[in-house]
C-alpha cells in the first residue's frame, strides 16, 4: 500500500496566521519508508536557506491504488543563456515554440517578476492573452500528489545528466505532472530560494533548463501555467491538486545543451 506525506513549514507561526513559507515536501512512499520521509522532511524545514521553521505541519494518507495515474516523465535538457536578460529571451522563445503568443509569454514573465511575495501555488494564465484566468489570488494552485515510480531509476536518470540537485528532481516531476493535463500548454518556473537561479520552460515534448532566470540573492520566484483559453478550469484545477501521479523515469532521457 502506498501513502502520500506532506510538510509544509513556515517562519512566525503557520501560514494562515501569517507564517512566512519556508519549504514544503511531498512524497509517495510504502509504509516502511514513511518514517525515513518524515526525517527528511522535517530537517528540511530546519535547515533551509530561507530560514529555520518554527511551524511544521506533516500530513499522511493511504492512497487508493485504482485511482494513481502512470505517465512518462519529461526529456531534460539545458538551453544556453549566461545572463538574466538572455535567459529570460530564451524563455519567451521556448514558449513561443510551445504555441504561447508573444504577448502571453511576455506578460507570464511580467507577472512572475512583479509578485512582491512569491506565491505558494501557480498562476493559471491564457496561452492567447496572457491574462490569469484562476481565482486562488496569492495562494496559487498548488499541484501535489505526485512521486517517481521507481526512486532509484530516477536517481540514475539524474545523475547520468550531472544533476544531483533535490530542485531539479522535484521540478522535473512537478512539471511532468503538469504537462500530462489536458489543457496546458507550456509551464515557466524560477525559483523563489536566494541563491537558485536557474529556472526552466517545460512543454508536452520536454523539460528545458535555463541557467539565470532572476537575478542572485531575489527572493522572488513562481510558476505560471500557460493553458488553452477553453479550458475547464475545475477539471483541470482538480486533476493538478488531487489525483495521485506516479512518473516512469526516461532512461534514454535527453540531458544535452541545445540552444533551441
Ligand atoms: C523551485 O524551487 O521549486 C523551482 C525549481 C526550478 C528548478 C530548475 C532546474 O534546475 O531544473
């Protein structure tokens, strides 16, 4: 049987009191590895850069195997950019190429770099005007429920592309989640942790990493979801938050440098 686990933490109380974000954390696990997930998860809260958690809140749950979703998990690759504004350039292009307009890509960028707090959730924006068209306001939608299928292929997988960071290994599942729901077009991210600039674009055909997306030392970061405008929006709202995905790792997955 398999269980879902939770944290989340925050600085000054919990979040709906007015606690600052400090991290959060999911996993699918068998029961015997429930304990060893917690552990992880509450020296997380502890030690993060963004400062040391005085709530933490820790969920689990049973999860019915009928209802867990099995999909492929993205191509990774690296796209080439030495400079915010050069990388931002290469994010707007790989939007584009994703059947984003211009002026919707722009304004997706606009909107993440004007947040002055970094929203927990995404922003759902119209892949034709770039307009929001979700209603969860600085809360964001929050896509959760969602793990490897097979931790160690996955491990494999990263390590074969040179990358070890625990960002990248969420991000990559996070977003493979995303790209699996009907309606979404194209996902931009950078984080919001100080000193992580690297951020990514990720369509139905691949995960493109895009090493400056922000400056060093902003706190500001977010994910904006580009979607059809016809979209249903609780269908899709639904499927992000609560079915229970499970991502096959690649193992011929793609992790070159390209420039397109
Ligand atoms: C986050 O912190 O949630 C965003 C992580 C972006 C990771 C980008 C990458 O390195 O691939």
């Amino acid at each position: 049987m398999l269980y879902s686990v939770k944290m989340r933490s925050a600085k000054g109380g919990a979040h709906e009191l007015g606690g600052k974000h400090i991290s959060g954390a999911e996993r699918i696990v068998n029961q015997e590895e429930i304990e060893r997930s917690v552990q992880a998860m509450i020296e997380r809260a502890f030690q993060h850069e963004r400062g040391c958690a005085d709530f933490i809140n820790l969920k689990i749950e049973q999860i019915v195997p009928q209802n867990i979703v099995y999909i492929r998990q993205l191509a990774i690759s690296t796209l080439a950019a030495d400079t915010m504004l050069s990388g931002r350039n290469a994010a707007v292009e790989k939007l584009i190429n994703s059947g984003v307009t211009k002026a919707a890509a722009l304004s997706g960028i606009e909107q993440l770099a004007g947040l002055s707090e970094s929203m927990h959730g995404a922003m759902l924006l119209s892949s034709t005007t770039g307009q929001r068209l979700d209603a969860a306001a600085q809360r964001g939608i929050r896509v959760s429920n969602m793990d490897v299928a097979d931790l160690p292929a996955y491990r494999m997988v990263l390590r074969n592309c040179g990358l070890l960071d625990m960002h990248v290994r969420e991000a990559v599942v996070l977003a493979s989640k995303v790209q699996s729901a009907a309606g979404v077009i194209a996902e931009l991210c950078w984080s919001d942790d100080l000193t992580y600039t690297t951020g990514y674009v990720a369509n139905k055909s691949g995960y493109y990493r895009i090493p400056h997306l922000k400056l060093l030392n902003s706190p500001n970061g977010g994910r904006a979801f580009f979607i059809k405008p016809d979209t249903n929006i609780e269908v899709l709202v639904s499927y992000l938050e609560n079915t229970p995905v499970l991502i096959r790792p690649q193992e011929k997955v793609g992790c070159n440098l390209c420039k397109n």
